[in-house]
C-alpha cells in the first residue's frame, strides 16, 4: 500500500502543472484539446494505484467470486451512466466516469478485505506522499512550461526530498532503492 502511495501521488500532482507539456510531447500540439482529460484521468490512475493492494488482497484471501459480484454490479451501473451521460456530455463525462469506477473498484475492494481481516491501512504514508506530491506541484507550477527532460528530473528531487524529509521514507529504503547495502 505504502509503495503505491509513494508513486501514485506524484504521478497525481504532477499531471496537474505539466498535463500540457506531456500532451505536447507525446502526441503533439494538435492534442492540447486533451490536457484537461488528462489531468480528471490521473485522478482515476491514483485510484488504480491504491485500489490495487485491496484488489490483490481480495486474491490473496480467495474472495475473487465475491469481488466478481461487486464488479458486476459496478459494471452495470457504469455502463447505464456511460449511455446516459457521454451523448449529452462527451468525453469529460467518460473521464470523470473513469474516476467514479476506479474508485468504486477501490472501496469495493476495501470493503471485501476489511470485512474478511479487519485490516485498515495506516495513512500516514499515503499523508505524507499527498503532502509531498502537492509541495511538488507548487514548485513545477511556475516552471511548467520548461521542457520536461528539466521539470521532471527538479520534480522527482523535491518530491523525494520533501518525502525523505517529513518521514515519508525511511534512510534504509532509500539505500536500498540505489542499491546501497549497510
């Protein structure tokens, strides 16, 4: 949970300042129109991201069939509200109904897993990833028109050293990320 915490918020955060630039660079200029859609999509990314450790949970404690259900159900609304809204609201309406499944999925997903174990994830992590993420985006904002090869690299040392910072992760886990043994 934590590990997907640690990825999913910067990823979150920093959609919001450099969607233009990734636009930009990844499909070109004449794709700006999406800048918008890309910033509501990250919101269902971060959902992805933490409704992942419930989902692979809900394998872990053999409540797939159940899960099955759930998802069945959730398929049915979002594809009544998929008929209902994007004729009259086009693609924000399929965005944000990306967001609403994604996470639908998640609490779904918890709620199987916290019924089966009881377990509730700490937050604290997860707090101090938003905490981190936003700080981030707070710097990228004034520079977001920079080339990326520069925003990116400045926004993964000041998330990463707001997160180490506030004790978000540990000395140990960073060594062993670059392979430090000690």
């Amino acid at each position: 949970f934590d590990a997907l915490a640690i990825m999913a918020a910067p990823l979150l955060f920093g959609a919001i300042p450099l969607a233009r630039a990734i636009v930009i660079f990844v499909a070109g200029e004449e794709f700006l129109p999406s800048v918008p859609l890309l910033r509501i999509l990250m919101i269902a990314l971060f959902c992805m991201f933490i409704g992942a450790s419930f989902s692979h949970a809900v394998v872990v404690i053999q409540k797939q069939k159940v899960m099955v259900k759930y998802y069945g159900l959730l398929a049915l609304f979002m594809l009544i509200a998929y008929l209902r809204l994007i004729p009259r609201h086009s693609y924000f309406a399929a965005a944000w109904l990306t967001v609403i499944s994604e996470f639908l999925a998640l609490i779904l997903a918890f709620f199987v897993v916290y019924k089966e174990t009881g377990f509730v994830p700490r937050l604290t992590v997860l707090v101090k990833s938003l905490i981190s993420a936003i700080l981030m985006s707070a710097i990228l904002y004034p520079i977001r028109a920079w080339s990326l090869f520069a925003t990116v690299p400045i926004g993964v040392c000041v998330y990463g050293a707001v997160l180490y910072g506030i004790g978000g992760i540990r000395k140990g886990l960073v060594r062993e990320m670059i392979g430090l043994r000690g």
